[in-house]
C-alpha cells in the first residue's frame, strides 16, 4: 500500500499538531502530566515532523518526474 505524498504531509501535520495540543493541556492541568504521555507527545511531534519533510521530499521528486 502506497501513500501519496499529499496523505504523508498531513498524517505529518496532524502527528504535529498533536505533539503541540497534548502538552497545552498539560501545562493548564486537563490532562494528567505522566512519563507516557509527555513522552508520547515528545514523539509525536518528531515522527510529525520527519513525515513532513520525507512527505515534501516525495512530492517535490513525484512533481520534477511528471514535467518534460
């Protein structure tokens, strides 16, 4: 099964967005501060963060591929 660039970067953003939300809601106390979850958010953000630059790199090799 082969993702398109497009999915790549925004499975990328969204793993992003969530390393940045989960935090927030730790700092006003909504959530529970534990080892778990800051660390999953820690990588969250940095798998998000190399998806979207791999996500970018595809697109930007798939888009010089389809021009003359």
């Amino acid at each position: 099964m082969s993702l398109s660039p497009l999915k790549i970067i925004l499975i990328g953003f969204a793993l992003v967005v969530l390393g940045v939300v989960l935090p927030f809601l730790m700092v006003l106390h909504i959530l529970e501060s534990t080892f778990f979850l800051n660390f999953f958010s820690y990588s969250a953000s940095l798998v998000g963060l190399f998806l979207g630059l791999i996500g970018s790199a595809y697109y930007v090799r798939l888009s010089k591929k389809k021009k003359p």
